[in-house]
C-alpha cells in the first residue's frame, strides 16, 4: 500500500481506489477470512441439520415449530444454553456475509467471462446469509415470534406486487434449479480439496454433497413455484416458505414419504457444509 498524504482522488483517510481494490484483494486472499469461513459453513449447518429434522417432524405428523430458517432457531433456542447457541449461529452467518461481501466486491479474479455473473451471485449469497443471521439475532434476543411468513400479502399491495412475486419465485426456481444441476453433475466438488475427492471417502463425500445439493433445489423449488403461482393467480394464501410449500406436498399421495426425503437430504447439505469446512478450497 503506498503511503504519503492524501492527495487528489484520495478519500479522507488517504485512500484512493487503488488502496481499496488492494486491501480487498490482500483480504479476500487473507489465512483469517479461511478461518471465518470454516466456522460460518460449520454454523449454516447447524442450521440445516435442524431443518432436516424439522421436516422429517412433520413427515412423521409432531412438528411443533415451521420448517423455516425462523422455526429452526426457534427448535435451537429450546435447548440448554440455546439462545448463546443461537447466538453463535448469528455470528456465523455475519463471516459468511462478510466472505460474500469481499468476494463480491474482490474475488473471482481469475474466472475471466464469469467473473460478473460470480461477484452477482457472491452478493446475492450475501442476502440469503443475512437474511438467516437477522432471524438468529431476532430469536436470540427474543423477538423473534413463532412462526413466520406473511411477505406475500405485505407485498402483493404493494403496485405491481403480484408481478414482484411471480418475479421472486422466478429467481428462486432458477436457483434452486442451478443448485440441483450442481449436485447432480457434481460441480460442487470444486470447493473441496483435492483429499475430499479422492480414494474412498472421497467418493463418499461426493454422494453426500449430490444429495445435498439435489435435495436442497427440491425444497426451494417448491418454494419458487409456490410464490409464482401466489403471484399469478393474486392469491397470498398461496406463497409462503418451506414450510407452506411442505405442508401442500403432505397434502399429496406419498407426500410424508417426499417431506422425509427432503429432510434427510438436508441433512446431506448439512453434511457437505460440515465437509466443505474440513476441506475448505475457496
């Protein structure tokens, strides 16, 4: 980093933009952030480790909470030292933010043509961390309510409300259908290390991470094609979170037998995120 006084360009801290693409850089490459990471994946297990057994409750008919980001935080809040749990949770998900962020903003150096379509996604993994990190923090400090839901309706008043929604549900489909090509053709392989894909464990690492990543775009497909029919058909009641679009599915010949499959393939991401922490290759 060049020093000196600050001089024209420069902001009030001496700083130019040089300084800052710099610094971005020499953290976004940095031994600390790896560790940050490490114990955000391991916290956004955590997170899908009660998911999946939130909604294999419910495939079995004794699920107390929703089968939500909220619902989970709540199910962790009710054990010993919880809320401190939780609040680990939060914190796990603000270095994952934090990661998204700087790789936003400084990484993907080397992807050439894919590097905007990455830095996109990093910021919009962001988003999704924080969203979670939020709903830690409301439940860790207990404000957070029992159940959730509800952002259908608040934005369908909204002008051109049902049109956001059925745009919502898009994006989400479309994610939730690049993540279960992910899994399916195993291109998540690529943040593991070199000893996670090799020999026998290898292959089972791979089997994990597929179901994981295959199961996961199931649930939020559901999701997604759920929030596009709320706003097409100008119908609220019809939008909602995993745990809506799982309780339509019960509704369906086999539907506890596919809530239970989407469980225990959440509890497969989960696994995954637990690995990736192990063999983290950024």
């Amino acid at each position: 980093m060049r020093g000196g006084p600050a001089g024209p360009g420069r902001g009030p801290g001496g700083l130019d933009g040089d300084d800052v693409r710099d610094l971005g850089e020499q953290a976004e490459r940095s031994e600390w952030l790896d560790h940050a990471v490490r114990l955000g994946l391991v916290a956004y297990g955590v997170v899908h480790v009660l998911l999946g057994y939130l909604c294999v409750q419910l495939a079995l008919g004794g699920a107390n909470e929703d089968a939500s980001t909220q619902g989970a935080m709540h199910t962790l809040a009710r054990q010993p030292l919880g809320r401190t749990l939780v609040g680990v949770v939060a914190l796990g998900m603000l270095l994952l933010v934090v990661w998204r962020v700087i790789e936003a903003g400084w990484g993907h150096r080397g992807e050439g043509d894919r590097r905007t379509r990455k830095r996109v996604t990093s910021a919009g993994k962001a988003v999704v961390y924080a969203v979670i990190g939020f709903s830690a923090v409301k439940v860790a400090v207990g404000a957070g309510s029992g159940r959730s839901g509800g952002w259908t309706a608040t934005v369908m008043d909204w002008p051109a409300g049902q049109w956001l929604i059925a745009l919502a549900g898009l994006a989400v489909l479309a994610y939730a259908a690049n993540l279960a090509r992910r899994g399916w053709t195993e291109e998540f392989a690529e943040h593991l290390d070199a000893e996670a894909r090799t020999g026998t464990s290898g292959a089972a690492f791979l089997v994990v991470g597929k179901v994981g990543h295959v199961a996961k775009g199931l649930s939020l497909g559901l999701v997604g094609l759920l929030t596009v029919v709320a706003g097409v058909t100008h119908d609220a009641r019809k939008g909602g979170g995993l745990d809506q679009a799982l309780q339509q599915v019960l509704q369906e010949p086999y539907g506890r037998i596919l809530v239970a499959v989407v469980g225990v393939g959440l509890w497969s991401y989960a696994g995954f995120c637990f690995l990736r922490a192990r063999f983290l290759s950024r």
